[in-house]
C-alpha cells in the first residue's frame, strides 16, 4: 500500500529495491510480533472461552498480555501508526488512519481495564495482537507480490553470463567482463551458452531460447543479420554476434524499466479502492459516535463502550487494502513472464470494452520484409529449377528482394555457386550458373533483352501486379524461366488473430501508408473489417479519431516511429515485438513478441482483472458493509449481536478470502492459442 512509503519515508512504490526493503521489514516485524503473540492469545480468558478451554494460571500471568501486547502495539503497529500521522497530515484519511484507529482503540481500552480504570471489561489484549499480526503479514505479502515481477526480470538479467568471448582483429577469441563490451564488439556465442548483450548475427545460424523475453517455449531460428537478445541461448549451433547495445540499452534493461514505470503507475480501480477507504473511515467514525450515543442515551454505558470498540476494530480495511493492491500486483508479475508489459494500468483496465483494434501493416500484421510469395515457371521449365538459377545468381547482392529470393531457393534446395556476378542498376543482376548466363530483374530487364514474357506467364504475373507486389523475371541465357513475385508476407499468425478478435465481436481494422492495392489484397487475405490505405504518419492519430467521435473505444496496435502519434491517441496503445523506442514510449502495453495474436491475451488479462477488482472490493466493502451495523448493535433488540471475537475473526476470514480470489489468476494463461493458419 502507498501509504507505507510515507511511514518508511520511502516515496511511493519506488521499484524493485523499494518493495524487497519493504518486504523484508515487515517479515521481520510479522515474525517477531507473531512470536509474541502467543503467549498473549494462549493466556486470553476471551479466547479460551471461545474455544473452550481453561487459559493457564500462575504468579504474575495476569501481566503477560500486557505487556507482550504493548511490545507489539509499539513495534508491530509503528508503521501504520506513522502511516496514519501522514495521512491524517495530508489531511487524506484512508487505510492506514483506520487501522491505526482499531489497534489504538484495542490498545486504549485494553489498559483500561488491566488497570482496573474501566467498569466494563475491555480485555482485547488478544484481539490487538491478531489485529497487528494479521495487517503485517498481509502487507509483507503485498510487498512481496509487488516486488516479483521485477525480481523476476532481476533474476534473469542476474542469468547473463559473466564473461564474454570477443573476437579479436586476428580472429583469436579473449575473455572479458561482459560489463567491458562496447557497441561494435563481434563476440562468440557458444551452443548452450546466453548471449552476453542486445546485437546482429554477424556469422553462423542457430536456433534460440527467447521465452525469457518473449514468453513463447519454441526455439527460434536465427541467422546472418537477425538481431539476438541479451540473456537468450543459441540452442544448438555457435554464433558470432555484432554488439548493437549494452547493459541498460538492451531490451531486457528496457523491459525491467517498463515494469517498474508500471507498478508506480496508478489505475482507476485503485483510486476507487482509496476513495473507498477514505469514505469507510467516516462511515466507522460516524457509526462510532452514533453508537456511543445511542448507548449511553439507554443508560448501558458498559455496552456503549465496548460495542464502539468492537465497531472500531472490524472496521479496519485490511481486506480493501488488499483487494486492488495484490490484483494489480499478481497480474503484473503474470503478464511480464508471459510477455505482455503494462505500462499504463488504465490502458489495460480500458482493453476489456474495446469496440475495435486497429493493426499497423508493415511489420505488424506483415513481417515488414520481402519474401517470395509466387513462383510460376515457363512452359519446359520447372519452378524449382527457376528458383535455384535465381537465388545462385542472386547470392552475392545486398539487396532486400536478393535476399528474399536466396532464402526461398535455399528452402527448396541448394543453388550451386555462381560466378561473374554484376549488379546492373535499376534492371537487375547477373551472373554465370553451371554455364549458363543467368539474370534476374523486372521490366526493363527484359525490354533491354528484347525478351517477351510468354502467355503463360502473363495470367499470373499480371494477378501479382495487380496486388501491388513487386515481379521480377528469371532469364536463362536468352529465354525467360520463370516469374517470381516478392512482397511483404503476411504473418500465419495474423489470420488467427483477426479470427479470434472476430469471435470475441471486436472488430478488426487496418491502417497503413502503403498504396491501396497492396492494403487491399492484405485485407481481404486477413479478412480485416476496415482498410484505411494510403494514409500519411500525421493522419494517423486523426483516423482514429475519426473512430473515437463515432462512440467506439479503439485499441492501435503498432510497431513504427510513423504509429507513435496513433497509439498515443488510442484509447489503448499497443507497442508489438518491442517496436521502436517512440512505439513503446508512447503505447501503454508493449508485447515482447511479435505475434500479433498476443493482443488476445491483453484482452483477456484486462477481463480477468477487471472482474478480480470488482468482486474484492465487493467482497472487502461488503464485509464492513454488513459487520458495522451489527457491531453497534442495531439488532440487539431482536437478541442478535457481533461479539468482538466474531468481529475479528470475520476480518480475518476477509482478508483471506480477498488474498485467495487475487491469487487466481495466476492459473490465467495468455499466451497465443490455437493454430496460426
């Protein structure tokens, strides 16, 4: 709760150190209090009644519970009884103003009656202890629970090995601290072994563990120019990698930040929760007075006194202190190890009542790089055969779409080598294959050939031109082999994602800057509701907009610089595969995979919370609610009452019931389902 950084002279939830401070102080306070609290309950004449035994009797244990009783009035009760000063300073009462409240009471009536002061018996020595105990191992529970999602990104980044092998100029390998690399590094990444800081694949392929960052349990293939991320292991293969950024550059340093900006942040419900605490101090105030009134009126002092004690104490919130708290905790510890990173808790409570989602294209529902997509061969010509030729000749070229064709050749086979390879600007390449004079390029290439492109071939080619993707000819010596068409592959998983967005009734759009006719084939492909083409990164941000004025709440997820203004606007922003740097700043959730079927999972955590929320703070506000009332004794004409034991030990069964409900999420799993077809 926020109010024991005031009483610790902390701040507020200040991350990860702040909250294992806190933990350990009240463990140690719970523990120590707990030990001497037994005596007290044990030597309890109330207690021993209620559970129907004869307490001990021996020189001087009449002042045990005394005295072990005010040690932990002082120590166990000093946090919130300073919490309370500060509250009440802010002229804010809530939580802490109530439980410092209730053990004063307890403590303040119990010396009255040791000491013989009052006429009434007023012995709760017991019920303060329990009281003590119980609010400080709820609270190291909540600092703990606070604590574990970053203790758990702590622990994997403690994970990182120590050492790293780099590459020296002659290629000999030296071990140094990982703390000594620098951004330009090349180091050697061992099969088995973590890779050491965030970078690119400068040699070798293998395949990685990435489920520390991403969730995901399958390993991923990587290879020459595919980024690599710190902590993650090469599962069966050496690599050696350029260093891109280390230590608090890489992703992971990035996702801790992430997750602490998170804890701090504070929901909606959470407000509500302090509200709610801050109108259950007046309500048991006034009840008090009400109660020591009207009792007094009927000439029952004794009663007056101890049922407005018994008011005061049950009405200490611990169960409404929990109820958002541990919610909020739980759920953010669950998604960070599942891959999803909250950023702003409003974001996430607003997903649950999303109308539709709104997908960037390019690199989002798309992988955002070439691939082939089309192979058609010429009449004698096999489409294997044409693809081999083209990914030979294309093999020495940089370039994007020569890089796409090589990777599509090497999963059909093995190009043979090639030699005399020329890059011909603005027509294509080529280059000399087993003998033959092999070239590959569009249009132009073909007009200066004087090569026709046979009938065969137009129908396919021209559906492809048609679709917005780009075409490009393989010629063997003088003869067109075949036609490749190469565009921006949709990701299998986005059509599971719209699917599953479509049973959920949210509507699914897509926004993109890319020319209508490649928008329009994705669309219908993915069988997205609304397609918004052609649309400038400024316009953005006004699209959606543009939604909003017509009364629907719009999610936008997206990956780009040009996306940031759109997830900005959004009522929830969606930063996907870790984006950019202005992605993530300005999204509210960041997905460490770039599966787009993850927005699913936010969906259905901000269901799952919102729904935990509502049913603690009913269980938690009902409890006082119902239990105040009977405490002042307005039935007690009708023969029912609240006994001050029956009153502590329903708090107590409340704020199990609420810590119990909150733990239930954690069966909730939120990573992608079904297939991706």
């Amino acid at each position: 709760m926020e109010h024991v950084g005031d009483a610790e002279g902390h701040g507020r939830h200040a991350g990860h150190a702040a909250h294992a401070g806190h933990a350990e102080m009240f463990r140690r306070k719970f523990l120590l209090s707990l030990v001497l609290s037994v005596p007290v309950l044990v030597l309890s004449p109330m207690l021993a009644d209620v559970l129907g035994y004869h307490e001990p009797s021996f020189a001087g244990s009449s002042w045990i519970p005394p005295l072990l009783g005010t040690v932990v009035f002082g120590y166990g009760g000093w946090p919130f009884l300073t919490g309370a000063r500060a509250e009440l300073a802010a002229r804010q009462p809530g939580m802490m103003t109530l439980i410092a409240m209730a053990i004063t009471v307890a403590f303040g009536a119990s010396w009255t009656s040791t000491l013989h002061i009052a006429t009434h018996e007023l012995d709760f020595w017991w019920e303060l202890v329990l009281l003590v105990d119980i609010m400080l191992l709820g609270h190291w529970l909540e600092m703990r629970a606070l604590g574990a999602a970053s203790g758990a990104l702590d622990a994997l980044a403690a994970l990182l090995p120590d050492e790293a092998e780099r590459v020296g100029p002659d290629g000999e390998f030296e071990r140094i601290p990982v703390a000594g690399l620098r951004v330009g590094d090349t180091v050697l990444v061992r099969s088995g072994t973590r890779v050491p800081a965030d970078g690119t694949i400068a040699d070798g392929a293998a395949e990685f563990d990435e489920s520390m960052i991403t969730g995901e349990s399958r390993p991923v293939p990587r290879g020459v120019r595919d980024t690599v991320v710190a902590g993650t292991v090469a599962m069966d293969s050496a690599v050696r990698v350029m260093v891109t950024a280390t230590g608090e550059g890489t992703q992971l340093a990035g996702i801790r930040r992430l997750v602490a900006q998170a804890q701090q942040s504070r929901s909606r419900a959470q407000a509500l929760a302090d509200r709610a605490a801050a109108l259950l101090f007046y309500y048991a105030a006034g009840a008090a007075i009400m109660t020591v009134v009207v009792w007094s009126l009927l000439g029952d002092g004794g009663s007056a006194i101890g049922r407005t004690v018994t008011v005061l104490v049950i009405a200490c919130p611990h169960a409404l202190g929990l109820a958002i708290p541990l919610v909020i905790a739980i759920s953010t510890e669950l998604s960070a190890r599942q891959g999803i990173l909250i950023k702003d808790r409003i974001a996430l409570e607003r997903m649950r009542d999303v109308d539709v989602v709104l997908f960037d294209k390019t690199g989002t529902l798309t992988r955002g790089a070439p691939a082939v997509t089309g192979i058609v061969a010429a009449p004698g010509w096999d489409e294997t055969k044409a693809l081999l030729l083209a990914g030979a000749a294309e093999r020495e070229s940089e370039h994007p779409l020569a890089r796409a064709i090589v990777r599509a050749a090497e999963e059909r086979g093995r190009p043979v080598a090639a030699s005399g390879f020329r890059s011909m600007t603005g027509r294509g390449v080529e280059a000399e294959v087993a003998g033959t004079r092999v070239r590959v390029g569009g249009p132009a290439l073909l007009r200066e050939a004087g090569v026709r492109v046979p009938d065969a071939l137009t129908a396919a080619t021209g559906a492809w031109v048609g679709r917005g993707a780009a075409v490009l000819y393989v010629l063997a010596d003088d003869e067109v082999a075949g036609g490749l068409a190469l565009e921006d592959e949709i990701r299998p998983e986005s059509r599971a994602a719209v699917r599953e967005l479509h049973a959920a009734g949210v509507r699914v759009g897509m926004l993109t800057g890319d020319a209508r006719q490649v928008a329009e084939w994705v669309g219908r492909d993915l069988g997205v509701d609304e397609i918004f083409a052609e649309v400038l990164p400024g316009d953005k941000a006004a699209k959606v907009a543009e939604l909003q004025a017509g009364g629907l709440r719009v999610a936008m997820v997206g990956d780009g610089v040009n996306d940031a203004p759109a997830l900005a606007r959004a009522d929830v922003g969606i930063a996907i595969g870790a984006g950019t740097d202005v992605a993530v700043q300005s999204a509210g959730v960041v997905l460490a995979t770039d599966d787009p079927r993850a927005v699913l999972g936010v969906r259905r955590l901000s269901k799952a919370v919102y729904r935990k929320m509502r049913q603690n703070l009913a269980w938690a506000a009902g409890y006082n609610i119902v239990t105040v009332p009977l405490a002042a004794g307005v039935l007690a004409w009708a023969g029912v009452v609240l006994p001050m034991e029956v009153g502590a030990i329903l708090m107590s069964l409340s704020t199990v019931v609420v810590a119990l409900n909150a733990q239930l999420l954690r069966r909730l799993d939120l990573r992608p389902t079904g297939t991706a077809g």
